[in-house]
C-alpha cells in the first residue's frame, strides 16, 4: 500500500521506483540474497521479478501516463484511493 502522500500517478510511479532501490540497497547490506539462495521454497510472487524488469516497466507505464496527459491525476479506475491498479488503467 502506497504512503498516504501519494495522491498523484507521479508520485505513485516515483513511490514504486524508490521501494524498489529501498528493497535492493536493503538486500546487499544484510545478505538477504544468501537468504534467498538458501531459502529458495520461501519466495513470494513479488521477489521472482526482477528488479530491473520493474523498473523498465515503471518507465513505460510513466511514459503512458505522459502521453496521456495524466501524471497529475489521482485514481483513475474509479475508487477513490491512489493504488497500484491505478498505473495500468491507461493501458485499458
């Protein structure tokens, strides 16, 4: 779930990029990935994509949302909460 200060599609695909660095910069300082190796049944859906597919497809989905012209807006699949379903809804 995104912070509560996202409140537009840029600052959701700004929020996704930074999780991700987070996540990454996280990893390498406490050997998680060692933990990964040897925990290999222990993986959720979400740490099988790789982070640099991620960040390529926060790039593309930015990119969308520019040509579209809508960066600035907040929800656009109809509720009223910024979520990640938010991002794909100018591919529809």
């Amino acid at each position: 779930m995104p912070d509560r200060d996202v409140v537009t599609i840029r600052d959701l695909v700004y929020y996704q990029y930074a999780t991700i660095i987070a996540k990454s910069a996280f990893a390498a300082s406490d050997g998680r990935e060692g933990y990964r190796l040897t925990h290999r049944d222990d993986k959720r859906f979400y740490d099988s994509i790789p982070p640099l597919l991620e960040k390529k497809y926060l790039k593309t989905i930015y990119h969308c949302h520019s040509c579209s012209g809508t960066l600035a807006k907040g929800h656009l699949d109809g509720d009223e909460m910024v979520t990640v379903l938010d991002m794909d809804a100018v591919i529809r």
